[in-house]
C-alpha cells in the first residue's frame, strides 16, 4: 500500500495531487471541529434534558434536516458547490458562536445546537466527499479513501486531546468556538481543492439546470439500485449506531454526574476511537477490503455489530457502554464509510451531490429517528429488561442487512453499474 502511495505521488499530475493534499486538510479540519464540538454538545445536552431525552432530539431532527437539504438543493443549481460550501460553513460558524456565548443563557438553545451539530456535520462531509468522487479514480479510491479517512481521523485525536484538557478549565460551552478558526482553515482548503478538483461550479449548474425541484434527490434514489442498496445499508447501520449510543448515554450519566467532566471524559474517549480508527484506515482498510472483496465486506459489517452488542447486553457497565460506543464509531468512520463511499464512484454528477446529499444528511439522520422511535416504544413497556430488549434488536437487523448484500450482489456481477436493478 505504500508503494502505492508513493507510485502516485510520483506519477500522479500536479493538479490532482494538489487536490488530494487538500483533501486532507479538509478532512483533518472538518475532524478537528466536531471532535470539539460532539463532546461538548452532549455533555451540555444530558446536563440540560437528561439522557432519556435524546431519543426526542433525533426525532425533531428530522424537519431540520429536511430543511436544510432542501436548501442545498435548492441554492446548488444556482450557486454551484463552491459558494454553496462557502454559505454552510459560514452559517456553521455563526451558530456555534452564538451557542458558545449564550447557551448556558437560554435553556432551548442546547437542544437547537445538539441536533444542529449532528446535521451539518453530515451535510459538510457530503460536500466534501461528492467533489473527491468526481475527481478520484475508482483504482486510486481504493488506497487513497483510507488516507483521506485517516487524516480525519488524526484532526479527531487532536480534537479530543483539545476537549480533555480544555474542558473542565474554559468549560464545555466555550467549546463551541472552536469552529471559527477550523471552519476558516476549512474553506480555505475547500477553495484549493475545488480549484484543482475534476469539476467546476458551471459543470454543477449546468448538469443540475434543467432539475430545480429538491425533491429530484429522492427520485434519483428510487430510479437507481446502487443509491436504493447504499440507503438501506445506511439506515440499517444508523438505526445499530442509535441503539448504542443511547445506552453509552445513558450509562455515562448514571456514573458521571458533572458536565464537565463527562466532556472529558468523552473528549478521551474520542480520542481513544480516533487512534484506532487512523491506523486502520491508513493501514488495515485497503488490504481487508482487498482481501474480502466487496460482497464480503458488506455482510461482515452487521455480523460484528450483532457480535458487540449481544457483549453489551450479557456485560452491562459504562466499561462496557464505552466499548461497544468505540467500537461501532471506529467501524462508522473507517470501514463502513469507505466501502459505502467507494459505491458512489461511477454515478452521475447529479447522484454523487443531489442524490448524496439526500442519503448522507436527511436519511441517515432520519433513520436515527427511526432508532428514537424503537426506543421509545421499548420505554413504553416500562420494564427493567429494556436494555436487554434493544440488544435483541440487532438480530432482525442483522438478518435484513444480509439479505439485502445477497440480493444486490446476486443481481448483477457488477453492482456498482448505475443503471442496473434491484
């Protein structure tokens, strides 16, 4: 794999490599900030509503959501995707500092930030991922994804380092300003990377004129296998991803009662999954893809989720919570998201940012409401086997997961074929 890195870098033009070096600036800073951020947010948000709340925060996510993927819709036709990162990077920032100076003043507005920070962190990744799968080769995908994950990764260690030591003396809401600075840098190397990228905001407009509707995403989905196969995989593995850090929640706040120090602690956390997950993606991702193949990569995601929850529910304790919320994190940000995004490749422009755009922010974040609303209904039962029920959750889920990778890949030899069915 090193060879391969340095094959490419050598040979590779100029241009391209100008971006791929930019690209990791991005991911490193884009890291960086919700590194800061997540931890602080959900330490003030337990300290504010309690854990029982945050199936409630994923549930009135999802008109937020939608509304601002429909904005990006809506403004990238006319914008094209450089001024629109630009405008979402900017509104991040201003919410941020408006959350960092006056959160612990209105009671409401760490709800409004807990489920803000969790969709634009989608939305900026969507932008930033949709111009790397219009510029990288599916060839150079396979080593280089592992990479632009990895210095992502490494913006998160330095993150978390930042929230564990910071916490506790400027607080968890100062936090919050973080995003000034990292959102700078950001768009700095957005505008190095889209300048030298395969596309251009004209090539954006042009391909997108003729289709203004928001509502063009959702039907890009219905009409192409790929993208139907990528959102069931998606909402599957966000519902598991729900289920999980509700019980880390819930045990972070039964054993640690300060606000502070529960950002700390979950700064050092992050920190923890961070280490592992860079070593993989730089690592441990291009061989064990190579090795398995996609079919089999696909189906060993659940079967190893199934495996770290049925753990949880025999061991429970914040040890254990802890572990099973690293590990379906280091899994979420290293080896799903690589061969999730490697299927993304050979779409259309118009799939790889409108459609996109309605997989990675407003359905992933719905299928979180979807885990809200199981969780909900298991509360209901109001019975003190209830961590025990969500446990048994992930067996129907693994089972749906792998009967969806056997019929995608039964269908067709080449499931990453746009025009192929289901």
């Amino acid at each position: 794999m090193f060879r391969k890195i340095v094959h490419y870098f050598t040979h590779a033009p100029a241009r391209e490599k100008i971006f791929v070096l930019a690209i990791f600036g991005c991911s490193f800073f884009v890291s960086l900030d919700y590194g800061i951020i997540r931890p602080a947010s959900t330490s003030i948000f337990i300290e504010m509503y309690g854990a029982q709340y945050v199936p409630h925060a994923w549930l009135a996510s999802v008109p937020l959501n939608f509304f601002l993927i429909s904005m990006y819709n809506f403004f990238l036709p006319r914008w094209g995707n450089r001024k629109t990162f630009i405008c979402f990077a900017i509104l991040i920032i201003g919410v941020q500092g408006f959350a960092g100076f006056y959160c612990n003043r209105f009671y409401w507005l760490s709800f409004i930030q807990n489920i803000f920070k969790d969709v634009y962190i989608l939305l900026i990744y969507k932008q930033i991922w949709s111009l790397i799968h219009s510029t990288i080769s599916k060839e150079n995908a396979k080593f280089l994804y592992g990479w632009m994950y990895g210095f992502g990764g490494i913006g998160s260690m330095v993150g978390g380092i930042i929230t564990s030591c910071l916490a506790v003396r400027f607080s968890s809401q100062k936090l919050f300003l973080a995003s000034l600075p990292s959102y700078i840098f950001l768009i700095i190397f957005y505008s190095i990377a889209h300048r030298n990228s395969g596309i251009t905001s004209k090539q954006i407009k042009e391909s997108l004129i003729n289709k203004p509707k928001p509502s063009e995403g959702f039907s890009l989905i219905r009409k192409s296998s790929v993208l139907t196969a990528i959102m069931l995989f998606v909402i599957l593995f966000q519902v598991m991803v729900s289920l999980t850090t509700y019980q880390f929640n819930l045990s972070l706040e039964e054993h640690i009662a300060n606000v502070d120090l529960r950002t700390e602690y979950t700064g050092k956390l992050f920190t923890v999954i961070h280490v592992f997950m860079t070593l993989f993606q730089v690592l441990g991702s291009y061989f064990l893809i190579e090795k398995l193949g996609e079919k089999k990569s696909h189906c060993l995601i659940p079967i190893i989720l199934t495996i770290n929850s049925l753990i949880f529910m025999i061991l429970p304790s914040l040890f254990m919570a802890s572990y099973s919320f690293v590990f379906i994190k280091f899994l979420e940000f290293s080896f799903f998201g690589i061969i999730i995004e490697i299927l993304y490749i050979p779409l259309s422009l118009d799939e790889k940012f409108r459609a996109k755009a309605v997989i990675d922010v407003f359905i992933r974040r719905s299928a979180k409401a979807l885990g809200a609303v199981i969780l909900l209904l298991i509360a209901l039962i109001q019975t003190v086997h209830h961590r025990f029920l969500i446990g048994l959750m992930v067996l129907p889920i693994m089972i749906s997961w792998i009967s969806i990778v056997r019929s995608f890949f039964k269908e067709t030899s080449n499931p990453l074929k746009p025009e192929s069915q289901l």
